[in-house]
C-alpha cells in the first residue's frame, strides 16, 4: 500500500460521512457512508478474508480515496444517495429503468377520476396500485374499463357544449359517459370505489361480472369475445397464483431479504397487501458495500422511494444505521416508515420465504448474472484496458447521421452508463446547415453543438462524456476532431467502422482489432448498433411527419396547428385517409366542416384514381 494511503487512513476522523474510492485518474468508483469514516474506509483496506469479488474487484483499482464529513449519520444517508445518481459510480447499486414495472394511477382529486398507466410514483395526492406483472398494465387496464366504465379522455365536462356527443367508448359499454350527464359525481365516485377494491386484491366481483360477460357472448354465438373475456380471467387467475401467503390479519408489509455467494448478491421484494402476496420479484445488485447490511440500505434508498412501498418494512438483516435510513426513507416517500428485523413467528417466516426466493434466483441465474456483470460494468473496464483509454468510460455517447439522398437530415445521440443503456439521456438532432447528403459535415455541426452545451454546462444533456463513439471509420472520426478542437474541448474520440468492427483512434491511422470475443468489443457494437436504431426512428417520423404536413398544406382551411392536431391524433397519413368525419371533427381544434373537407379530399381523391 502507498505510504501517503496510510497516512490517510490513519488520518481519518472518527465522524460520520460519505468516502469516495477513486482509481489512478480520479474516476469515482464507489460512494460509501459511515457511521465513523474511520472504521468503515480501514475495513476496505485492512479486514482480510471476509470481502467479496465486488469488493475485490472495485479495491483492485482503488488508488485514493476522499472523505465528506457530515453532522449526522442521515444526512451521511442522504449525500451518499445524491452523490450516487450524479456520479453513477461503477461499483454501486443503479436500479435501470428497464427493472421497473407499470402501476395503475388515479387522482381522486378530480371530480370525475380516471385511472392511468404509469411507469414512475411520484410524490402527489394521486392514489398508486401496483406493481403490475401478470398480464401487463395492458391486461389490467382493459378489465377495468370492461368491468368499470370510468373515463380515458381529458375534456372539461363544465365547458362542453349543449350538443355534444359521447364518444365511441360510451357506445361500447366501457365509459358511462358523464359528459352527457348520464351518471353523477356521486355514481362516478362509487363505480372508482369499487374499481380501487378490485385493484387492492377483491376480485370476487370482476371475476363474477366476467364470467358472466363471457356466458352471455357464447350464447349470441359471439366467440371471440367470449375468448376476450375468458383471457382476462386467467390474468386475474396469475395474480392470484403469487398469492400463496394468506394471513389472518389485513395487513401491508413489504419484505426484503438478502442472499450472497461472495461473487454475487440478490435480493428479494415480497410485497403483502391486505394479507396477501401481490407481488414478489428478485434484484440481482452489482455493489461493492463492506457487507450484506451495507448493501441492503443502499437498495432501499435508491428503490423504495420510487416503489409503491408501505409503511412497514422486514429485512432478513439487521442495519447498523436503521433509524437513519427510517429517517431517510420517511422523507422521500412521504410515509412513516418503520424496518424491523424479526426473529421469530409469522413475521420470521415471512422474510425466511423471501430469502429462500433470493438464494433460489441466485442459484438458478448465477451464470447470467456474471454475463450481465461482465458485459456491463466488467466491458466498460475492459475497454479502457484494451484501447489504453485515460478516463474509465463510465459514460458513453454514440453518435449516428441518418437520411435519404440528403432530405430530413438527423442525428441520434444514445447513452450508456456503466455498460448499459441509459434512454433517459438520449437526445437527437435534426442537421440544419449541411446542404445535400454529407454525412462528414452533419456529423461535425452535431458534435459542435454537443460539445456547445458542454462548455456551457446544460444540464439537460447530462455530464460530460467520458467517452464518444462516431459511427464510421478514419473520415468520420477526422471531422469529429475538428468539432472538438473548435470547441475548444478536450474528449477521449473513437470510431467503430461497420464491415470488420475495426477502432480507430487520435492516437495515429492504425486500426485496433478488439478481440472477436470480447465483452468490450460487443459492448461497442451494441452501442453503435443503438445509435442507427433510434436515428433511423427519428428520421422515419420526422420524413412521415413532413409528408402528411405537404399533403395537408393542401386542403383548404388546414393551417399549420390543425396539421399539427391532425398528426398527434393520428400519426400517419391512412390512419388519416381511414377516419370517419365524426373522428376528424374530435380532433382538437376541428370541427364538422373542415373535417368535412378533410374527409372529402380522401375520398374524392380515391374516386378520381378509381377512375
């Protein structure tokens, strides 16, 4: 160990705070807090025998550290977590949105509620249930509206007009169309009521309604409805499955336990409602904390406040810093949470079931955990190895043109953090001063304006690149290098050409053959491979977009805000071309004589080529 390491570690304050392991260039690898810095950094470096191949790993590239000192231990907690999501450190837990299941949402706040899909809780006076896994948040959607006939749409049911119509829902049987009048506030309120029930785990009633639904479209011959209604019971039947935990008290608990096998870690969420299983799924969690106990406040920080958690938590571990992370977690989610770690009756039993879950996830997926390990955070360490990077590529960008003989010019940008798919940070471009199709030029004005809100610190393109990808070879790698020195900024560059995946670098014309095999190599096809996909999507839209937008121009009475109405309603021309008067004149902004006029163009169009 350096001398000047030991001099740190025998320097370090008997305080709480946060501690930051850096490797030899100053790239943050794991963000830490303690109770006392001092006996939690030493453990890293001095305790032998009992550390894991995370922790092994990470302390393989750890040549310093720094060190935050905090009032108290929660608030150690607190910048722990907020350091974590700005840094996105390699060696911590980063849930990835791809984990995250849909809940259904409902703001009784609202005169006339309406329950809504969404992928994220936040901190509202809206009512959450969920998670939703069987069957989908489309599943369950559709027997809500088969079942209980709320509303979809957004209007103002106090500003409408005396002729308004309902629309197709209200026909169908799915809306009871309190726009008309045809249900009070108060008969509103008590078919939401009766939904929310259903939502909380008693389905007696839904399944009762539908089972009767499907006898009714068997007996008018009409199958394939009744198949409709026979599918939604078997998605009631899959929830039910998980249910295997029936208690004798209405009770909401929420459940983790922890299994290890000093390679790697999963842990279990076991989530009771109402004395039920509703929903129970396994987190495989790449962390380098000291032990199970450090790890598991870690996951509840970053995963509880963006889950639909309750207010009593049971862990099959006992945390050193529970009333802190209590503390914490309260803040976050609004609610007085409570962690307690039992030891015996039902409440053990419960998170011995969740830890058997963990340890039989663990045991059956160990070997896609590792791959998952070593074609994310292991590829990204590998790849600075093998192309002698400065910087560990914790952040990468990859940039794509995309167009057709020039017209609809685009970039893509696509973002991977720690080896994995960031979409949150991707953004793309449309090229506005490169005339015809140069795909050197577009790719230089993309970069220029990259790196523009780097130097101006724009928040909304993330941090600074640690790495940027250029699809092509020494050409379009050149023009990338004239972006960068005119901006003025200083960015590891590289190029991945398509035929033989060969890298090109700053450093001189040579390419670098990646070993075919390598989680590095495949790392960078992946991320090229992104880069096309979503410019190409781009293009696709913007190049449809602008053609409905020229047949448009040429119906009388389309200006440019119902050509815009007329394509987020619609999207594509034939959906257009398809529509009834009635559905054109809905759109925001029509009415029944231009849709009219809409309609008429189509299909006098139709008629003239028939001819």
């Amino acid at each position: 160990m350096q001398t000047d390491l030991r001099t740190k570690l025998r320097n370090l304050p008997d305080e709480p705070g946060v501690y930051i392991m850096l490797d030899a260039q100053g790239n943050i690898l794991y963000v830490g807090k303690a109770k006392v810095l001092k006996n939690r950094v030493r453990q890293y470096f001095f305790s032998s025998g009992n550390k894991t191949e995370k922790v092994l790993a990470m302390l393989s590239h750890v040549k310093d550290f720094r060190y935050i000192i905090t009032a108290s231990e929660a608030d150690a907690l607190s910048l722990e977590n907020t350091l974590i999501k700005r840094h996105t450190p390699p060696y911590n837990i980063l849930l990835k949105d791809d984990k995250q299941y849909p809940y259904i949402k409902v703001d009784l706040t609202k005169p006339f509620p309406k329950f809504v899909g969404v992928r994220r809780i936040v901190r509202d006076k809206c009512k959450y249930f969920g998670p939703i896994t069987s069957g989908g948040i489309k599943g369950m959607m559709d027997i809500l509206r088969q079942v209980f006939p709320t509303i979809t749409c957004n209007y103002n049911f106090e500003k409408l007009p005396k002729n308004f119509r309902p629309c197709l829902d209200y026909h169908i049987g799915t809306c009871c169309a309190p726009c008309i009048g045809k249900v009070s506030k108060e008969q509103y309120r008590q078919i939401v009521d009766r939904a929310m029930s259903f939502l909380s785990g008693n389905d007696s009633e839904v399944k009762e309604i539908l089972t009767q639904k499907m006898m009714d479209a068997s007996e008018r011959m009409q199958y394939e409805q009744a198949l409709t209604y026979r599918n939604y019971l078997n998605v009631i039947d899959k929830l039910n499955e998980r249910r295997i935990v029936v208690l004798n008290k209405l009770v909401d608990y929420d459940i983790f336990a922890i299994a290890g096998d000093g390679s790697n870690s999963v842990i279990n969420h076991t989530m009771l409602r109402g004395g039920k299983v509703v929903f129970s799924d396994n987190f495989a969690v790449n962390d380098a904390g000291i032990d199970q106990a450090q790890t598991m406040s870690s996951f509840l920080l970053e995963y509880c406040p963006q889950s639909n958690i309750g207010k009593e938590i049971y862990l099959n571990v006992e945390l050193e810093d529970a009333n802190e992370v209590m503390q914490v977690l309260s803040q976050t989610t609004g609610k007085n949470i409570t962690i307690y770690c039992p030891k015996r009756q039902e409440k053990k039993q419960l998170v011995d079931m969740s830890y058997r879950n963990a340890v039989e996830y663990l045991t059956k997926n160990s070997t896609e955990i590792e791959k998952r390990y070593n074609s994310t955070v292991g590829a990204v360490s590998q790849l600075q190895q093998l192309l002698g990077l400065k910087v560990l590529p914790t952040r990468m960008e990859c940039y794509d043109i995309s167009n057709i003989s020039g017209v609809d010019k685009v970039a893509s940008m696509v973002v991977f953090t720690n080896g994995s798919k960031d979409g949150a940070q991707y953004r793309r471009f449309r090229i506005k001063t490169v005339e015809g199709a140069n795909d050197f030029a577009s790719m230089k004005e993309t970069l220029l304006r990259r790196f523009r809100h780097m130097k101006d610190n724009d928040k909304r393109f993330g941090a600074p690149p640690d790495l940027i990808v250029v699809d092509g070879g020494l050409g379009q790698l050149d023009y990338a290098r004239q972006a960068m020195e005119e901006s003025g900024v200083s960015v590891e560059l590289i190029s991945l050409a398509k035929q033989e995946e060969l890298v090109y670098t700053l450093r001189n014309n040579m390419p670098i053959a990646l070993p075919r095999n390598s989680f590095a190599l495949n790392l960078l096809i992946n991320i090229r491979d992104e880069a096309h996909r979503f410019a190409i999507t781009y293009f696709r839209k913007l190049h449809g977009k602008n053609a409905l937008k020229s047949v448009l121009n040429e119906i009388e009475g389309i200006g440019e805000k119902r050509q815009q109405a007329l394509y987020k309603a619609f999207r594509t021309l034939d959906a257009i071309t398809n529509a009834t008067i009635q559905q054109l004149a809905e759109v925001k902004g029509m009415n029944s004589t231009v849709a009219k006029q809409v309609y008429e163009y189509f299909h006098d169009n139709d008629q003239q080529d028939d001819n």
